[in-house]
C-alpha cells in the first residue's frame, strides 16, 4: 500500500523511499526516482541545536492551533505574532489546519478533478506542467544571447528530473477554493507586515 492505496506492482519498476513513501511507475518515468536520490543525496538534517529551535517554535503553534478551529486559530495577533517570530528566527513555519474543513476539501476535490492521468510532458497538458529544475533555473538566469539561453532552458525542461507538476490558478471557476485560499493567505501577509 501507498498512502493507504494499493497498487499492483508485478512487472514494474518500484521504488521504496527511506520515509515509506512507494514510487510506483519508475518504468514509466525514471526521472522521478532520480530526483527524489538527488535531493536524499543533497538536502542534509538540521543540526541539533536547530532542531530544538525549531520544535520550540512548533509546539507553541502546535498548542495554539489544537486550541482553536482548523482555519481559525492563527488568526489572533498574538498567535501571528508567534508566526513572525518563527519565520525570523528559523526562516519557516508550519501553520496546520490553516484553511476550514470544508475550504481545504473543495481544493483537493478540484486538484485531484482537474490533475491529468498519466505523464505530463514538457509542453504540459491541461494547464499543467512539470516542475522545474535548478538546471532551468540556471539556464534562465544564464549569459548570453536570448537563442542560446532558450535552447539551455528548453534542453532543460525536456530533460527533466522531477516528478511532480504543477497548475497554476488564481480563478475559482478552474479551481474550486481558490479565492478562500488568496483570501486566508493575503490575511497572514497583512497580518505579518504589522509584527515588528
């Protein structure tokens, strides 16, 4: 099983993360595993006395969210102010429960509605696309003329080494929730622009 699905893996390629996590078409787009042993190979834990920092952080948002409801509960100045901090002293911040209940299921319900079956290739499909790639993103800030970064860029996204994609949407009739969410999100920025 996969995130509680099953999936029938004879005559496949599969792939057994180091957190559980079941890639189950590697035959279909080696890409994705080789992406995710990149990042295994690059991304190195915190350090202990960052961790503490952080679980610090996170057990007071972790104690104010369990006392208020989900899509509520950081919306008071001082558990904002709580946001703030975390944000400057260790550059991020988990806010769970941050969208209602029922907010939260009308974007998944639209994600999972609109998302293609199968691989997404480089010209994208259905208003999606493929992630990018720090090679795009050298290719895009790279010297030179216009043709030759171009070509860079576009070697680069036919060659690609991720297996997510993406759709971009700021309109509620493609993707249902999307208004609640810029709304809640333009609340927390506001909110955060007024914290010294």
């Amino acid at each position: 099983q996969n995130l509680g699905r099953a999936y029938e893996m004879s005559g496949k390629m599969v792939a057994v993360l180091p957190s559980g996590l079941v890639l189950p078409d590697c035959h279909l787009d080696v890409m994705q595993l080789i992406y995710e042993m990149e990042s295994v190979s690059m991304i190195q834990p915190p350090r202990p006395e960052m961790v503490a920092r952080i679980e610090g952080h996170l057990a007071w948002l972790q104690a104010l969210q369990k006392s208020g409801q989900p899509g509520m509960w950081w919306r008071a100045p001082q558990t904002i102010s709580r946001v703030a901090d975390a944000l400057q002293d260790i550059s991020f911040c988990i806010l769970d429960d941050f969208l209602p209940v029922d907010l939260a299921e009308s974007l998944a319900d639209g994600i999972m509605a609109s998302r293609p079956q199968g691989l997404v290739g480089a010209e994208g499909r259905d208003g999606w696309t493929r992630g990018g790639t720090a090679r795009a993103a050298e290719a895009i800030s790279a010297g030179g003329d216009f043709e030759a970064r171009n070509e860079r860029l576009a070697r680069a996204l036919v060659n690609h080494t991720r297996g997510d994609i993406l759709k971009y949407s700021d309109d509620e009739a493609t993707m249902p929730g999307t208004r609640g969410l810029c709304s809640a999100v333009d609340e927390l920025v506001l909110g955060l622009k007024g914290c010294p």
